[in-house]
C-alpha cells in the first residue's frame, strides 16, 4: 500500500511539472501535438502506477522523453514557420466577407451544427450579422461583425472619455498577506493597517478579499466568520 502511494505521488508530481513547463493552456487551447502528448502522457502513467513489476524509472523515463521532445519542437516552431504550419495547421477563413465557405469548412470537417453553436457561443445568432468567422488552430472560431452589428463604443459615436481602466493588486487573499504584491504596489504594512482599522478589521487574517488599483480604489471583503 505504501509502495502504491509514493509511486502514485512521484508520477503525479513528475507529471504536473511537466505539463506545467509546456505553458498555460486549456484542453481546448490544446494544439494537436499538445492533445496528442497529453493522451499518451495519461496512459504512460497509469502503467507504473497500477503494476508495481515495472521499476519506477522505467516508468518515468518514457514521460520525461516526451516531455523533452514537446519542448523542443515547441523552440523549432518558434524558429520555424513552415514547422509550426505542419504541426499546428493554419488558421482557415470559414466566413469571408458574410458568405459562408462551403469548402474550407468541408476540408475541416466544420459542420453548419457546429458552427452555429460557435457564434451562439459569443452571442451572435444570425449569420448574416457576421463579416469574417476564422477557424484557429485551436478549434476555436474567432468572429469579426459587421461595423453596424458591432456594440457601440465611445470612439465609434465620437465620444472623448477618460481613461480610468486600471489594474487592482492582490493584498490580501483568504487571510494571507501578498507581500511581494504589498511592495510593488509602493504601500506599507501601516498604510494597510490603517485602511484595516478604518473598515473595524482588526487583522489580516479576518480579511477574505482586499484589493487596491492605480487610482487608491481599495476593495475589502472580510471574512464571513469575522463579522
């Protein structure tokens, strides 16, 4: 049982750093090599894991070579083009200038039902609304409406606004002090003790959210159980 336990953990910790060196990515982010790896990584690592016949290096060294061979086609693909073309496909134009393309989407295997559920999917529900629909290589459609259809904006109705657009910090998270978030927003620990004390917090560990951006807009949740 013990043997069980720490071969699943090893596997399972050797796994995460990996995928975590290949980069941020959603399952359907995932290019197809990248889908591809994932697959085989899941069946490689049951192996071990479930007969304990087969030494734990053994086990590990095929993972570690794929994971090797990901990162290294992912640095050919940023020198290479025509690499990167050849393992992730291109982006395919499935709506050109609000006329569907019947033979790109059938090369692709894009059907009409699917493609519908992509525009309803960023709320658009009439085709006609839509000037350019791209197929990326990710199977996500990225869709670009008509100017008309488009929701208006202050720039579109010629309206000059401030702008107010800033980036809140993270201070504070389920009662835990940021401090490198505390010094790169250029406050102090008194400075947050103070705005504690003014909202009747005694500490930061009653404090559930606490949040401050460029403009000093301070956002403060406390706890549930402190108040």
């Amino acid at each position: 049982m013990t043997t069980a336990l720490f071969r699943t953990m090893i596997l399972y910790l050797a796994l995460m750093v990996g995928l975590r060196l290949l980069g941020k990515r959603q399952i359907g982010e995932l290019e197809p090599s990248e889908l591809v790896l994932t697959l085989i990584i899941s069946d490689l690592a049951a192996v071990p894991m479930q007969d304990f016949g087969i030494p734990l290096v053994n086990g590990l060294l095929p993972i570690v070579t794929l994971l090797c061979l990901s990162l290294l086609l992912s640095f050919l693909n940023l020198k290479s083009i025509r690499l990167r073309s050849l393992l992730c496909g291109r982006p395919t134009t499935i709506i050109r200038d609000g006329k569907l393309q019947q033979k790109e989407m059938a090369q692709n295997r894009l059907t009409v039902d699917e493609l519908l559920e992509q525009l309803r999917g960023q709320g658009i529900s009439d085709l006609s609304a839509v000037k350019y629909a791209i197929l990326e290589t990710s199977g996500k459609v990225s869709v670009f409406p008509y100017t008309k259809e488009s929701p208006l904006t202050p720039s579109a109705a010629g309206m000059e606004v401030a702008d107010n657009v800033s980036l809140p910090v993270l201070l504070i998270n389920d009662g835990r002090l940021m401090e490198r978030n505390l010094l790169a927003s250029g406050h102090t620990r008194q400075w947050l003790a103070s705005q504690l004390r003014q909202r009747g917090i005694a500490s930061v560990d009653q404090v559930f959210l606490f949040t401050v951006d460029d403009g000093e807009a301070v956002v403060c949740v406390p706890k549930e159980d402190a108040t």
